[in-house]
C-alpha cells in the first residue's frame, strides 16, 4: 500500500504501511538500524493519518536532499 525507502549519505528511513489480513494495517517506520514506529490499526482513519504523516515527512525530506532509494 506504501512503501518508501529514503537514503542520505550513510543514514536511511523505511516507511511502510501493509496490509495485515483480518487483523487491519501494519504501520512501521524505520531509522537506520532503530524501528521507531510499529503500530497495528483496525480504523481505517488511523491509517489514513498514518498515510498522510508519511507523505508529508517523505516529501519534506525529499525537499532536504533526501533520495528515494529501491528496495534492497
């Protein structure tokens, strides 16, 4: 559903938001080596305010220099 991977110089984030079946959407946010958010929702708008924090963070780092990278 979203999936971002964003690198700058030795450092990287990892947004990600899927689908968890019966149990609703996974919401995870990973810095480096540190997973800084891991959250399970089952309301629909939680997700979307999850979503669109995401956004707004990636096109903020983008707009900093940050590079949208490929999956590993």
């Amino acid at each position: 559903m979203f999936d971002k991977r964003l690198r700058r110089a030795e450092h990287f984030r990892h947004y990600s938001i899927t689908s968890a079946e019966e149990w609703g959407w996974e919401v995870r946010l990973q810095e480096d080596d540190a997973l800084r958010r891991y959250d399970h929702y089952q309301d629909w708008h939680r997700v979307e305010r999850a979503l669109a924090l995401f956004e707004r963070e990636v096109k903020e780092l983008t707009a900093r220099g940050w590079q949208i990278t490929h999956s590993n």
